[in-house]
C-alpha cells in the first residue's frame, strides 16, 4: 500500500518550525557553558543536576537500539508512553474534526487524550472473546479517521490481538495503526517491531514502566518510520526526558539479567495464581493472560473489592467496563503477595 505521511500530518504541524533549544544550537563540548541561563555553581545535592538534559538522549538511545534491534532513527524516547500517545493526536488528529478508532474494553488514555485533543472516538467494541472484528472496523473507517489504536497484550482483558487482524488493517487503513506493547515482554506472541520495514503506517508503542520496573523514571518509546520519528521529535517538549531518568534509566538497561529473571518468576506467579484463583468457588472465569496481570470474573466483584480493600489488598475494579461485568484485574505480585491476595479471597 502506497502511505504518505506528509498527506496524513496537520497542515500546521507540516509547516510548524520547532522550538530551537540552547542545547540543540551548540551540540559541541565547551568548558564554559553562557548559553541557557542556568545555574553554573551546581544543585543543592550531591549530584548536579543544574543543565539541560540533551534534547534527544542519543546515549540511552544507543542502548534501546541495540536492545531492540532496531536503527535509533526509528526510535523516539517519551515521558512515559502516554506523552507519546497524545503526541500522536496532536500531529495527526485536527480538533473538532479527525477521529480515532479504539477496541473497547482498552487502555483508557486513548479516550482521555482524544478527548482532551478536541477528537472524537469511534468505538469498535471487542467481541465476547476479546478480540475485534476486522469488517465492523473497516465499515467504521472514515475520511477523517486518522489513527486506531490496539493495545496487545490487551488492557484489561489480557490477551493478545489476533495477528492476522492487524496485519490486514495495516493494509486496509490509509491511517497510522498504533499497536500499544506495554505487556510485550510478558507475551507468548511476538512483537511487531518485524513489521516495521514493511509498513510505513504502523507505530509501536513500548514502555519501561511494566518489565522493566521503571514506571517512576517514566520512560515511553515509540517505534515507527524515520518520518514518524522526526515528526514527534519536532512537536515534542524539549527537554521531556529529565537528566535523571536519562541516566538512571542508562543504568538500568545494563541489566536485562534481572527483567529476564524477573518475567521468568512473574509467568510462573501468574500461572499459580491462575490456578489458585479458579480453586475459589466465587471465581466464575479467569481469562487467558498474557501479561503480568489476570482479568478475573467473580461474584459479587464490588464487595470483593471492597473487602479486599479493607485488608490492605488493592486491585483494580473493572465491573463497570462494558464486557468486563464483575470482574476484577489483579496484577500479579511477589508469592508472598499473592498468597496473602488468596488467603483473603478465601475468607470472603
Ligand atoms: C501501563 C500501560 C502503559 C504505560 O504507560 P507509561 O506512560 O509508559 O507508564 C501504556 N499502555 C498500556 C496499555 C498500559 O497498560
């Protein structure tokens, strides 16, 4: 299929020229830095943390490429994925008159972003086995849809999308397909990132706050075209990654051992609680994950909830999403957490 981003982008984003930053100009090394009206004496810490961090991280850059395998052209560093998320809707999505399409029950800042972007959302509900209907959602396209978002592994069903599905939107839709890969690293199915190549209008969208453990250095990175890339380097914040992320998240890319090891123990944590979890007589369903976390149908979930609550156990109430009635999501914790989370369950 024959993509044009340049047609797809906001005339204003096109013709936007960027913020140029003092540490963007000069890009040199000097000993005397006049040039962004910072503190030159140091930070009231031990560390220093008294200059701009680089616009465009080439270090940590450096490092998730080789992670990923994939060129640093083609990757842009987010605080947190959500910055990338409504990034995406502020260059391509025109308020008051683009659409996006979303899989409900999802992740809900696709809405909040839309929403708070002036876009409106077109809903193409999952069916009662979480996966989207590849007809209903090509009838649902419109000349204004401009992005479709699909999370997979799905938040909070679990569950991975159906390949096939996204391989045939990626050919059907003239639009940016963004396939959300937080729980990637927890999944039996392979990244999209293969994909890439041969697809000029996919994003992918992959976090360090799940695997990782880094969710308070908030680090986001999207995947996608160098064109894509360029655009969200240009609308971006410039200094949207904070020195200490930047280098503490450095720190922690040196040690993929301990995330291996980590999602090694949290599969088999999640497959006990599985199965400790369907041992209780309340428990209706719990569904297929793949990710660190379990959708479990119960009864009476709000008092669950409540009552788990009150003990000091905090999960997330779901009854409330369409097709997620009475059903809870728990994110699976350490053994000692989650053998507290069944023996709570059991006395209920
Ligand atoms: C947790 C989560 C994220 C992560 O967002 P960050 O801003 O990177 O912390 C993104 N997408 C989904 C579906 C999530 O569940």
């Amino acid at each position: 299929m024959n993509f044009d981003t340049d047609k797809l982008v906001r005339e204003k984003i096109k013709n936007l020229v960027p913020y140029s930053s003092a540490r963007s100009e000069f890009r040199g090394k000097a000993s005397v830095y006049l040039d962004a009206n910072e503190n030159s004496a140091g930070s009231p810490l031990l560390a220093k943390y008294n200059r701009y961090p680089d616009p465009y991280q080439p270090g940590l850059k450096n490092k998730i490429s080789r992670l990923k395998n994939i060129a640093e052209e083609k990757l842009f560093l987010g605080n947190g994925s959500d910055e990338i998320i409504d990034l995406l809707f502020r260059i391509f999505c025109n308020p008051g008159k683009d659409q996006a399409i979303i899989f409900p029950p999802t992740y809900g800042m696709y809405r909040v972003c839309a929403d708070i972007n002036d876009v409106s959302i077109i809903e193409s509900a999952l069916t009662p086995g979480f996966q989207p209907d590849l007809t209903a959602t090509v009838n649902a396209i419109t000349p204004f849809t401009k992005l479709i978002f699909i999370c997979s592994p799905n938040n909070p069903t679990g569950n991975s999308i159906d390949r096939t599905f996204i391989k045939s939107l990626l050919n059907a839709f003239q639009g940016l397909v963004v396939v959300d890969e937080a729980y990637i690293d927890f999944s039996q199915q392979h990244s999209l990132l293969n994909e890439l190549k041969d697809n000029q209008n996919l994003v992918v969208i992959q976090t360090l706050s799940k695997a990782w453990g880094l969710a308070g250095l908030r680090l986001g990175m999207a995947f996608a075209s160098e064109k894509i890339i360029s655009l969200l380097n240009k609308v971006k914040f410039p200094y949207n990654i904070s020195s200490a992320s930047q280098q503490l998240v450095s720190e922690a890319l040196d040690n993929e051992k301990w995330v291996q090891n980590y999602i090694r123990q949290t599969l088999a944590q999640r497959e006990k609680l599985k199965t400790a979890l369907e041992k209780i007589h309340s428990v209706q369903t719990v569904f297929p994950s793949d990710a660190n976390f379990v959708l479990v149908r119960i009864k009476n979930a709000r008092t669950v909830y409540s009552k788990l609550a009150d003990q000091g156990v905090i999960v997330r109430d779901r009854s409330q999403v369409e097709l997620c009635n009475d059903c809870l999501r728990i994110t699976v914790g350490t053994a000692e957490e989650n053998k507290l989370l069944i023996e709570i369950l059991e006395k209920i």
